[in-house]
C-alpha cells in the first residue's frame, strides 16, 4: 500500500515537472516535425481534442505517460488502487497511452459535446440580445400587504416581457414613513419557463403604492392591497436574491454587463480599465502549400488577417515553359511565384528557394519559412492558398487588443477601506470562473437597499471584481479551440509558428509572474517550450495580462485579499504554490497565517456547501504542494510574498458523488450549462464568504491573547514549550532574554499541514514574545517599534 502511494504522490510531483502540453497535431511538439534531418514525410492531420480521464495502472505506465507529454487537467484522484487523471487528448495521443496499458475510463467532453454548448450560448446570446433590443413591458401581477403574528409584509409579483433572461432585473421602489424604500425581485423560473419575479419583505409601515422598474427601462405601479387570509405562523424567509446568470458568457459580454452595472449603480459601482491592453484576439493570416515536410512552404502575412492578410492569395505556378527562372510576381492581393523549369519543362525549384523568393520579392507583403526548420530540398508542386487567420468568431468579435476591465464595487471607493479582489479566467477554458464574479457583483449590488448584511459588505469593503484576465483567450476557447490555456501570444518563432499549431501558441498567465518562477529554477512551468500548456512566457511579466494583475496590487495598496479563480476538481489553496527540484517549497507561512488560512476557510468553504450541499473535500484544501502540485510564477504566490496580500485559489467544479457507481465523477472544464450554473452559484457563495472574512477583518479591533506552556517554572529535564493564542496569530520571540520585534523568529509549523512547532528548552532561558493577529492587532497593545516593555515573557530554569 505504501508502494503504491508513493507513486501516486510522485506522479503528481513529476507532472509539475515536465511542462505538460496538448499536442493537437502531432504528439512531441517540441521537437518539430520535419526538422532538418529528418526524412520527407506527409504533413500530420490535425485532429480533434477530447478531455478524457486517464487510468494510470502503474510505475511503467506512470513513466511513460510523463515521456509523451500530455496536456493533465488539474484534477487527480486515487481510486481502487489507481490513478485516475484528466486530460486532454487527441485521437493519435490515446492509441499511445493503450500500449502502455493506459487506458481511457471515461469521456468527459468531445468536440461534438463542445459545440453544441456553443450553439446553446450563442442561441441563449441571441434571444437575450433580441429581449433587450427595445424597452421592455412590466405587468404587476399582485402587490399586497399582510399581517402574520410576528410581522407586516409587503409582497408583490410582477412578469417583465424580457424575463427570459436572467440579466433582466426588476427593482422595487416604495414610500415607508416618508422615507424611499427599495429591493430586487427574485427571479422565478419553473422547469425552464420563466413564471414572475416577485419579493416579500417585512415593512414598518403599509405603503400605498409601489413602483417596479427594470433596469431596460419598463415601468409600472400599482396601488398595494390587503391580502386575505393570515400566513401561516413562523419565521420569515430573509429576502436574497441570486441567480443572475443563464449562460456561459464571452468576454465582450462580461465587460458590458459591467458596464451596465456601473450605469445603473453609479453610487456604488465604477468600472476599473488596466493599462496594459492585450495584445487581440488577432492572427497573421497563414497558408501551408505542400503535402509532404521537405516539399511545403509555409507563408504568413505581414498585416493582421483582419487588416488585409486574409485577403492574400498565393500561387505556386508551373510556368508553362522550359528552363524558366524563378521569379515571383505581386499584383495587388495576389502573389504568383513562377517556378523555375529544367530544358523539359519540369519543376525544379525547392521549398527553400521558395522560400528565398518570397522573402527577398513580396517581403512587402508576406514572410516565408520552410516547414518547421525543414531544410526544404524537396522539389515543390505547382498549389494555390488563399491565406487566413483561422480566426472563427463573428465580426462582432473585436480583433482589437483588448482592456481588460475590474467591477469596482464599494460606497467607499478612495481607498480608506480595505480591499477585497476577485479574478477570474486565467486559464480561458475555464467557461464557469467568470460566472462566478458576475453573479457576485449582481448579488451585492441587487441586495444592497434592502439586505442588511449586503449592505455592511459594500459599505465598509473596496470590491475588485474582475471577469476575465485572458479575454483573447477566452474568444478563442468559445469561437476557436474550447481547449486554449493560454492567451494568444506566438512566443515560438518561425520554426514552430505554421497553422498546425496554432492552438499550441500563448503564454500560460498563471506562470508568468515573478515569485517562484521557472525562470529562478522553481518547477511547474517550461521556460523552453513554447507549445507546453504550462509555457511561462520568455521573461517573467513578459504578457500584459499578468502585468494588469501587478499594475492593480500596486494601484490599490488597499487590497488586503485575493481569490484566484480557477477550474475545475473542487480544490481550495494557498501560498506556497511552488517549489524547486529538491521540493523546497517557497516560505511556508507561519503558525499563526497558516492558522488563519485555515480559520477564513472554514466559513468560505462551508458558505459553498450551503447552495447544494457541495463539501471541497479536506484532501484538497490547503497549500497548493501540499493538494495539487508546484505551480511555478502563479499569481496568488506574487500577491503574498510580494503584497502581503490574502491570497486564495478557487477550483471549481468539485467532483460529483455517482450513488450508483459508489464513485466521484469529474465536471470538466465546460460541464453542461445546468451544472456550470450550479457551480457558479455555489462558488459565488464561497467568494461572498472571502468578502465577509474581510469584513470580519474590518471590525475586528480585539487584540489576541497568548500564553506559553507550560509557562515559567523550574525543570528537571528538557521541556517541550507551546503556544495557544485566542484566535489564529503569529507568535514573535527571543529566547536570549532580549526584547521581541517584527525581526524576531516566528512560531512555524512543525511540518507540512502539521500543527504549530514546540520550542525545545534545554537550558534555562528566558522566553519573550508577543502575538499579532492578522487584523494587525497587538497583543497588550504591544509596540515592537517603541521601548515599552508590555510583552509575555517566562522564565525556564532547567536544573
């Protein structure tokens, strides 16, 4: 058994360490196919993607699924003895794994199963456009006042002509003892049917009237009326709206419905725009003209395909005549190159000489290259190309670099409170974690007139939400190449840069900051191969995605807490996320953060689980080594080491529990719209929950207690000394009698997810110290910076 364990473990370590990558046209992108050397060989086919899960039976199998370089999701679990792992796989990849008896269990998604959830978002897309195109019509079904033996409310259903959408929001508005009162109406739907919105709230006084609005401009009002009848005695449901979101939603999207957001709630809501634009969701228009690796030219344009590379035809011609030059010839969007012929008349030139032509000839217009670093002595074949970007998505789809754009929520938004951030889509396949911040934002926003613990949340906290880091990516994931990682960045060059491998460029952004990266020898990230999942990028902070992530934590020093949001296999991390090829992890936090970690987790993880009942299992909470594996240069490690900030990682997407089968079923990365929409509440609930760990914060002004033991006292051999604090705290200390400070050594753990170290006293001492809480308050009030001397301190006299 413990054999068996230890390979599990290793695996999980080990796959950190390759830089694992999809490989969708051939398998081993990062030795290119057709390099110089190799023999002439066909073109590879580009095949189809499917996230599978994996059954690793053993070492050898472990071993050679390493080798092959497979792109693993980040789901791992043990079950009867194996290892099951998620991945994503081609055709090709999974007969390779059969031979060494790794073996496909399940299919979680294929490309199929991928558009048609596309086609179910873009008709969601298309009706919701079509009900917000003009002014919508409200009907008040019913507005009542009544009486219960505990209270008086007032209850009102109205249905809006554009209720279909969950975007369409009605708000209640009415007068209660001269003072305006409003609340958001709940939502209902039924079997997929849209019925009413409605609410029932407590009142003080009856109003006469009230008056429903929607937020696209529909309107009506209707007198208010007793209800007949008595409710039934009991405690009223307290009135929380949610459900905002029906659909997975691009980029473009997200950011309008920020917007739209930031206008109807100018009070409390201003949109943020980092500065460093991506760089688009844009492409060079490409060809590769050929069959075979020696024989094929690969031509790229010098414009972007949507500023005229598309619009570039290239022929490769046979002349017609014997002993013809090469030559090549520009006519406005067309580009002849006429071969060259030997005295019978046949095609002489080679793909390099092509290639040669074209750069020295038409460099106005397009740069070649041969196939992957191929030599090119083949000779080529008279073909025709009509150059194109691949690019799929609508004209509607900006090709534009992008800004990417925080929802800044708070009644207080000049930094003088603290800083709560939420960030999402790192990873653009991951369709769920947006979802997550749009819902929260319309849950603190919609609930804050009439929901008093909303109300405390945007009062006394600074709110950054942001919906999606990689937006280029993201339009790639729904419209492209379900999936893309990374953004779109091409890092490789002209050996790796045809259209085969257009969905092996970018830069994973959740690898490319600065603390622990692969660039300083952690492991987790490639800093060689520019096609791996896990490309870091050619410097760190190298993309501006990651750059807008450090540009915010230095904009708003405010920030104190940070939620990475991520998918999928129910995890919930934090620092450190990485260590080097010893397994030296960066700084483990001290007793007293580790502690505190632990004690915000309780009450996020348990705000999850009150949704559907969903529980992130105790195996997959804590520091990222210690749960999943090393994550060189991740973001939330560059918050904490760098910013001091509170740094969470979110994976969404717990597995569920099949009854029948007695077995834990994987999500994926884009799981039906139903189950998606069930993990966005559910995590919209655990990031909420972070929003009130800052706001315990906030309001937490007592200073902690502690106390040694056992404390002074004499011994007659070596004691074990510890420490118990009142609440999650850092212990400061000295054992040479001299005065504690913020330099002084801190209590750590005894060792990895143990409990805090003991002291070993060996020899009489005297033992000072202080505790600070991560509120920043000081035990006694205790000033490490002045001369004071209200500090713990015990004698130990060891005899």
């Amino acid at each position: 058994m413990k054999k068996k364990q230890k390979w599990v473990r290793n695996l999980m370590v080990a796959t950190a360490l390759t830089g694992l990558s999809v490989s969708v046209v051939v398998p081993g992108l990062a030795t290119p196919t057709g390099a110089v050397g190799q023999a002439d060989q066909p073109l590879p086919k580009e095949e189809k993607v499917s996230v599978v899960q994996l059954e690793v039976p053993n070492e050898k199998a472990k071993e050679k699924l390493l080798e092959l370089d497979i792109d693993l999701a980040h789901r791992m679990h043990e079950h009867d003895g194996k290892l099951e792992v998620d991945a994503v796989v081609t055709p090709s990849e999974i007969e390779t794994l059969k031979k060494h008896g790794i073996k496909v269990k399940d299919t979680l998604i294929t490309e199929q199963q991928w558009n048609t959830r596309v086609a179910e978002r873009e008709s969601r897309v298309q009706m919701q456009n079509t009900l917000e195109a003009t002014e919508d019509t409200i009907k008040i079904l019913r507005a009542n006042h009544y009486t219960n033996q505990s209270d008086t409310f007032l209850y009102v259903e109205a249905k809006t002509s554009a209720g279909d959408s969950a975007s369409t929001a009605l708000t209640a508005t009415w007068t209660e003892n001269g003072e305006e009162k409003t609340a958001t109406l709940s939502r209902f739907v039924d079997y997929g049917e849209y019925i009413y919105h409605y609410f029932e709230i407590p009142v003080t006084a009856i109003p006469k009237e009230v008056k429903i609005e929607s937020n696209l401009g529909g309107s009506a009002t209707s007198s208010v009326t007793e209800w007949l009848g008595a409710d039934k005695p009991g405690k009223p449901n307290k009135h929380y709206v949610t459900e905002f979101v029906d659909h997975y939603m691009a980029p473009t999207e997200l950011y309008e419905r920020a917007e739209q957001l930031a206008e109807e709630f100018p009070d409390l809501v201003e949109i943020i725009e980092m500065p460093n634009k991506t760089n688009g969701y844009r492409r060079l228009a490409q060809a590769t003209i050929g069959s075979t690796t020696n024989t094929s030219v690969v031509v790229s344009s010098k414009a972007w395909g949507h500023e005229g590379g598309n619009d570039l035809l290239v022929e490769l011609k046979n002349p017609g005549i014997s002993n013809n030059s090469l030559e090549v010839l520009t006519e406005g969007n067309e580009i002849v190159v006429n071969l060259a012929t030997d005295d019978e008349g046949k095609v002489i030139s080679n793909a390099r000489q092509v290639v040669n032509a074209l750069n020295k000839e038409a460099s106005s217009l397009v740069s070649a290259t041969t196939y992957r670093g191929n030599g090119g002595d083949g000779v080529v074949s008279p073909a025709t190309a009509k150059l194109t970007d691949g690019l799929n998505a609508p004209d509607s789809v900006s090709r534009e670099p992008m800004t990417v754009k925080a929802i800044r929520i708070g009644k207080h938004r000049d930094g003088s409170k603290p800083g709560v951030l939420g960030y999402a889509q790192e990873h653009a396949r991951e369709w769920v974690t947006p979802l997550v911040t749009i819902e929260t934002a319309e849950r603190l926003l919609r609930n804050y007139a009439h929901d008093g613990e909303t109300k405390k949340l945007v009062n006394n906290l600074d709110i950054f939400l942001v919906p999606t880091m990689n937006p280029d990516g993201a339009n790639y994931s729904f419209y492209d190449f379900n999936m893309q990682r990374k953004n779109m960045t091409n890092h490789c060059g002209p050996t790796l840069s045809d259209p085969g491998v257009r969905n092996n460029w970018g830069v994973d952004l959740n690898r490319n900051h600065s603390v622990g990266s692969a660039f300083d020898g952690f492991v987790g990230a490639s800093t060689t191969n520019c096609t791996s999942g896990t490309f870091a990028g050619p410097a760190e902070n190298s993309e501006p995605e990651s750059q807008n992530l450090v540009w915010l934590a230095d904009e708003f020093e405010n920030i104190k807490f940070a939620m990475n949001i991520h998918s999928y296999g129910g995890y919930f991390m934090w620092a450190p996320g990485a260590y080097d090829p010893n397994r030296t992890t960066l700084p483990r936090p001290s007793a007293g953060e580790e502690a505190f970690f632990w004690a915000a987790s309780d009450l996020i993880l348990n705000d999850i689980q009150d949704h559907r009942g969903t529980v992130i299992l105790p195996s997959r909470t804590g520091p990222i080594p210690d749960v999943l594996y090393s994550a060189a240069g991740n973001s939330a490690d560059y918050l904490w080491y760098e910013k001091g900030i509170y740094a969470w990682n979110f994976e969404v997407g717990a597995d569920l529990w099949d009854k029948e089968a007695k077995r834990w079923r994987a999500v994926g990365f884009q799981p039906e719209y139903e189950e998606g929409h069930e993990e966005a509440m559910e995590f919209s609930n655990g990031l909420i929950g972070l929003i009130k760990v800052a706001y315990n914060q906030v309001k937490d002004k007592q200073p902690p207690t502690s106390k040694a033991v056992p404390g002074k006292g004499t011994f007659s051999e070596p004691v074990e000394v510890s420490f118990e604090t009142s609440e999650a705290a850092t212990i400061y200390y000295t054992l040479d009698g001299s005065r504690p400070s913020f330099e002084s050594e801190k209590i750590q753990l005894a060792g990895t997810r143990e409990a805090a170290e003991t002291l070993t006293i060996n020899k009489s001492t005297t033992i000072n110290w202080f505790a600070v809480d991560a509120a920043g308050n000081l035990e006694k009030n205790f000033n490490p910076l002045g001369k004071g001397k209200n500090f713990n301190s015990a004698n130990i006299t060891i005899k």
